[in-house]
C-alpha cells in the first residue's frame, strides 16, 4: 500500500459516481486486541457487498483523509484514511492504519463483489 494521492483519489472516486458499486466499510478500535489491553474500549463496524449509487463523492482533510460519498438517500463516509492499494486498478481500496501500523478502517469500491 502507498500514501494517498487526494487528487488520484478524487478522479477514482468520481469514475465510480452514478453507477451500482459494491462497498466494502470497517472500522475497528482494538476489539480483536481487548484481550491485550482490557483498558480499550472495543467497538467496530462492518459491511460488506452491499450495493449503493453515489452521485458525488470527495476527498477531504489531510492525511489521514476522509472520504464522504452522497447517496440520494444519505451519506456513507470514512475517516482516518492514509494509505491506498495502487496495484488494484478495478477496485478502489483505501485504508487508515495507526502509528503500529494496524488497520483502523478501511473503504473498498467495486464494480464487482469482494
């Protein structure tokens, strides 16, 4: 994974805008670790291959970033980005890592399932 590009983001984001895309979202603050450190409190969020249609998307802030996507319902949004898979081209995958360098919440966008 590289450091985020925000303008490279911004034209991935907007290529995907106005068409079905699968989403993949999660975040976590240490609930697989509690057990190391019974002081965290745990909490995390998780889904996956659900189809949504955007019609705007941004990239935002300084690093870590955050990614807020407009739906004719609502808003999904991601923060605490800083890192992106350049090696995949089809799907958009972006990730904020900790200064241990462990994943806190990362965002996917496809035009195919995970």
């Amino acid at each position: 994974m590289e450091p985020i590009q925000p303008q490279d983001i911004q034209n991935r984001i907007s290529e995907l805008a106005d068409q079905d895309v699968y989403v993949h979202l999660e975040l976590t603050t240490g609930a697989y670790a509690q057990h190391l450190d019974s002081t965290r409190h745990p909490a995390s969020a998780f889904i996956s291959n659900a189809v949504i249609r955007y019609t705007q998307g941004s990239i935002s802030a300084t690093s870590p970033y955050r990614v807020g996507l407009k739906t004719t319902q609502g808003w999904i949004y991601a923060e605490g980005l800083t890192h992106v898979d350049e090696q995949d081209k089809d799907r958009l995958i972006l990730a904020g890592h900790d200064t241990q360098g462990k994943l806190v919440v990362a965002l996917q966008l496809s035009r195919e399932m995970f």
